[in-house]
C-alpha cells in the first residue's frame, strides 16, 4: 500500500489542503480500478465503506492476489470539509462559486489552470487519477434512499453486475452524452483517448441516506466493492454465493422528485421502497397547526425511492422522489 498527499494550494493565503490517495499495486493483468468518495463532502457513507475496504486489498496485497492496480482517495472533497457554517458542513456546492462540486467539471489538465480557483483544479486533479482506471466508481449517498446506481445506458450490463454485487435494488440508466457528472466526464476523457466501450466502466454508486452510517452497513458496503472487485478480475478470491436482490431499471429521467407548494412540516405517508399508484398520498405538509393540511400525492404507479431527510421544507423544496415504474 502507497499513500500519497497532493497538495492542492488555496485560493485565499494561508491555507494548504490536500488530497490522500491509496493505492493498491498487483500483478497488471486485471482491470485498473479508481473508488472515491465524498466529492460532496459532508456525504460519510461511502469514506466508511473505504476504510473496510483497505484491510481487505491490503490483505490481498500482501497474499499476491491482486491482478489489477487499485486507487482509492477516501475523501475527494477537502474544500467542502472547510464551508463549515454555524456548526453544519455544506459540502454540495462551491460557497465560493456556487456551483455543484459533481458538476461543471474542466476539460483542461489540472496544470493548465494555475490560475483558475481550487474548485476547478480540485475536479481536474481528480478526472486525471481517474481517467487512468479501467474501471470507476464514485460513492456518494441520498437523503435518504436505498442503494441505487447510475449507469450510462450503453453499459447496463455492467451495471447490472455491478448492482448484484452491491445488492442495488435500482439503475437509474442515462443515454445521455453530456459529461454533467463525474462519472460522466470519465466517460468523456476515456471517449477522447478512444477508450469508450466494453473495455471501461464508470458509474455513481448512491449509498442509501444521509445519516445510514453504522458499522453494519459500512461491512456490507465494503463487502460489495471486494465482492465487484473479485467478479471483474481485480482480486483473486473465492467468496460464498449471495441471495440475488431484484434490480430495477429505468431511465433515470423516468425518477420524478416533487416538490411542495407550501412550507411546513412533513408528515410522510410511505417509506423507502414503497410501491403506490396514482394519486395516492404520499405525505402530507403542516403548515399550520389546526389548519388544513396540504396534501402530496404521487403522479404515477410507480416506488418511491427517496425522501428528504430534513422534516421541515420551504416552499418549492422536492421533497420525495418517485420511479415511474409497473406495478408488480
């Protein structure tokens, strides 16, 4: 195991933050695989789920049963650790430009933008650790939700493996060419060096909530990396059979969050995984007490896939989200 710190220099003086990066050396006849996690700072599932991983490559490093090069950076996100604001970390989007760290990623090398702020170079800094990679996989987590991926539509079948071992219970599926996420962009350096194709795969990996931290799931979420891991050839192991997990797919724009009208607090009706028809209700939002209450309901038969995990939502906040699907 090496561990490197690059360093990423500030854009106000007297502050020095850094990225660590793992990394796991074998035998280079096994796909190269890139995990990080965090690029949304404050979203802890995925960090915790690295760090049972390590032991595990750590181990196989050690035994020689490694066939694939495998880089980890637990935390991928050290600007967003910074914007601590009255005790709440908000690690979604740049305070300083305001844009959403999984978006608006460069198309320049980190050392062609001396000049442009930490953020941009931040994101460069890590499309170049990941574009080397056969295989990438970013980590990042929901309100709440269950274990779901995003895959580009033309590697479902990829996906899909990578959906039994991680026991994802929905692709969300984009035929989208636009680099939007990080994923994405992987996608469109490894397009530009001619790469695309059966040969790499990258995708996002949402760890169910927010607030799903418990040593439990971070066993099972280590577990389903080393179990993808040995099913694509990058460790060598044998590990028991697992009880399969019904999958569904659908296209990702086919996932409709709804928001509320109204402020208030919110009653919800249904939780994770539910199935509800059209019109059903889903929740209800008090805005005041002893007065009528708004009621959501949903646009379609479908399950419900996610819910905001703050009880209390402004005017205009999506506040559940629903996968337009057939009733089983």
């Amino acid at each position: 195991m090496e561990i490197e710190r690059i360093t990423l220099n500030s854009d106000t003086p007297g502050q020095e933050l850094s990225l660590r990066v793992v990394r796991f050396s074998g035998a280079e006849n096994g796909p190269a695989v890139y995990i990080q996690a965090a690029l949304h700072s404050h979203e802890i599932p995925g960090m915790v789920a690295i760090d049972g991983l390590i032991s595990r490559l750590a181990e196989a490093e050690n035994d020689a049963r490694l066939a694939g090069s495998v880089t980890l950076v637990p935390h991928a996100n050290p600007i967003g650790l910074t914007q601590g604001v009255y005790g709440e970390t908000l690690g979604r989007f740049d305070l300083n430009g305001r844009i959403n760290f999984n978006r608006s990623f460069p198309t320049e090398a980190a050392e062609k933008l001396t000049g442009r702020t930490t953020a941009e170079r931040l994101k460069a800094t890590l499309l170049a650790l990941a574009e080397k990679a056969d295989v990438v996989l970013d980590l990042h987590c929901d309100d709440e939700g269950p274990v779901y991926l995003y895959v580009s539509e033309q590697q479902l079948n990829e996906g899909r493996r990578l959906a039994r071992a991680m026991q994802a219970t929905v692709i969300l599926t984009d035929a989208s060419n636009d680099p939007i996420s990080f994923d994405l962009a992987v996608g469109g350096r490894w397009a530009a060096q001619n790469r695309e194709g059966d040969a790499c795969f990258a995708a996002t990996i949402e760890l169910r909530g927010m607030m799903d931290v418990t040593p439990t799931f971070a066993e099972q979420d280590a577990d389903g990396l080393y179990r993808y891991l040995v099913d694509i050839g990058t460790v060598i192991d044998e590990l028991p059979t697992i009880f399969p997990v019904e999958t569904i797919v659908g296209d990702v724009d086919a996932a409709q969050l709804i928001p509320t009208p109204v402020p208030g607090a919110l009653l919800y009706d249904v939780e994770i995984g539910d199935w509800v028809r059209e019109g059903q209700r889903l929740a209800v939002v008090m805005s005041e007490p002893g007065m009528v209450h708004h009621e959501i309901r949903s646009p379609f038969d479908g399950q419900v896939m996610t819910r905001r995990d703050r009880r209390f939502a402004r005017r205009g906040d999506d506040v559940i989200k629903v996968l337009r699907h057939p009733l089983p």
